[in-house]
C-alpha cells in the first residue's frame, strides 16, 4: 500500500514511473473532480476510472476484500474516511469471491491492522495482496465522493 497527496508529485513521481500511474494519476488530478459519477474507459483492457460517493460507516458494516488482478488507486475527492488494511497472508482465506469484480472479499481480521485517514486530495495504492477496508467512519459520518481507478496488473508489466 502506498499512499500520498496528488499535489505533492515529489513524494510520488519518483516510485510511481511507470506510465500507467502517471496516466491514471493525471487523469485524477485534472479531471476527477470536473466529471459526475459512473465509469470512464482508459482504453480496451479493464482500465478505467469509477466516480461515486457513499456514506461513511461503523467499521462492522464495512467489507474487506482484495482484488487477485487488479490494482485500485482510491482518490477522496471531497470528505473523509478510515482505509484499514493489512496483507491477505495474515487473513483467513477469502469467505468469497466475485469473479465479476475481481473481488475477494473476507471475514474481519483477528489481528491488529494497519489504517490510514484519507482527506480531500490523498490517494492510496492497493496492489494484489493488500487486503483493505474501506469506508469506514472518520469521527462522525458524512458523504464522501471519491475516484477508483482500476488497473490490470497485466497492463505494470508492459
């Protein structure tokens, strides 16, 4: 997992060079915040970005999952919420799986896990294996919008 703030390139522009994350990284620094909700095509592969909002919740209403092949950027465009994360080698195995979304999805884990607070403008990377949770309440609840660019891990290797 990786994460930082879109305005800060020089915190990310030296580990993120391939050009898939600079592509997806521009895309959502110049465009996500100017366009309504629902999906926009990269190209032909499964890249794309997803526009939506929801409300953030009590951690026991949240879902962890993991995605086997793809890579999820999440980008808060306005709001906050609490990602919990932690590597799927440290969690039962997956309760299912949705071939559709590419998305396993698992029972709350028993041990201690890694979180991140995600303000307007952050962004954070899940590759293959990170196992995260995503929206869960930061204080008290709100409506977020948020950006998930969804990358084939396929496409990191060309």
């Amino acid at each position: 997992m990786f994460s930082a703030y879109i305005n800060n390139e020089t915190s990310w522009r030296p580990i993120l060079k391939h050009k898939v994350f600079i592509e997806s990284l521009e895309w959502i620094h110049k465009k996500s915040a100017l366009v309504g909700f629902g999906d926009y095509l990269f190209d032909q592969s499964g890249w794309y970005a997803n526009v939506h909002g929801y409300e953030t919740q009590d951690l026991s209403r949240c879902c962890w999952e993991n995605h086997k092949h793809t890579v999820d950027i999440q980008y808060l465009i306005s709001g906050s919420e609490c990602i919990h994360w932690i590597d799927t080698d440290r969690l039962g195995p997956p309760v299912r799986y949705l071939v559709e979304k590419d998305r396993e999805e698992f029972a709350l884990p028993l041990e201690e896990v890694s979180r991140v607070v995600m303000l307007s403008g952050m962004f954070a990377i899940f590759m293959p294996g990170d196992a995260h949770c995503p929206k869960i309440v930061s204080g008290e609840p709100e409506i977020i919008k948020k950006v998930v660019v969804k990358i084939p891990i396929d496409l990191l290797g060309k």
